[in-house]
C-alpha cells in the first residue's frame, strides 16, 4: 500500500532521494517509492548530468532570491543551518545552478514585458 512521504529520505530501491510529498511504500527506515523515477526525470534540469545537494547561503545570494525559493527542497534530515541556506537538489554543479538563475530571470523579464 503507498503513501505520501511526510519527511525527505533516500529510496531504498534506486537510492534517489525521496521528496515529502511523492508517494512511497515499505515502513521502518526501509522506504522506496512506489515508482522510482527514470534516469532521464532525475537528471540536472540544465545538462541532464546526475544532481547534487546544493547549499547556497540565502545572505550572500540575494540577488536570486526568488529563484532560489522555487527550487528550494527544504532542508534535508539532520541539517543545522537554521534556514541560512537554500537546498537545490535539481543541478549537477554550481554552473549550472547559475546558469539556470540567468534563464530564470530573463524569463520573469520576458513574461513581464508582454503584459
């Protein structure tokens, strides 16, 4: 039987994360999802190359703020950064986290200017 996973996590099956919200199967720290997602829907939404946790300081970036709220997962189990970072789990590198900002906000721009 699934469910929604209430806590982010690592699946047990593929060992990709598990995101509160997705649903998942299994009980007592042994938990994957009901479908483990394709290599092609977990790569870097820039390059398709395998992601990484990104923590990016919310002080030292905000001047992309917004883009750091819509991609921010949350912080993961056991992190003590008392909301002092951003966590991205959808880009390989840091590259392709600010090259995924500029597109972010030549987007906003664009969408703005038709209005």
């Amino acid at each position: 039987m699934s469910f929604q996973a209430k806590h982010a996590g690592t699946c047990v099956k593929c060992k990709g994360p598990i995101q509160p919200g997705q649903y998942i199967e299994g009980r007592r720290r042994s938990y994957a999802h009901y479908e483990c997602p394709t290599k092609d829907e977990t790569g870097c939404l820039m390059c398709g190359e395998e992601c990484k946790h990104q923590r990016i300081n919310s002080i030292e970036n905000a001047d992309m703020e917004s883009f750091l709220v819509d991609f921010d997962r949350g912080c993961p189990a056991g992190c003590h950064c008392d909301g002092l970072n951003y966590h991205l789990m959808d880009f390989c590198s840091v590259e392709c986290v600010a090259e995924a900002a500029v597109q972010y906000q030549k987007e906003i721009e664009d969408g703005t200017e038709s209005e």
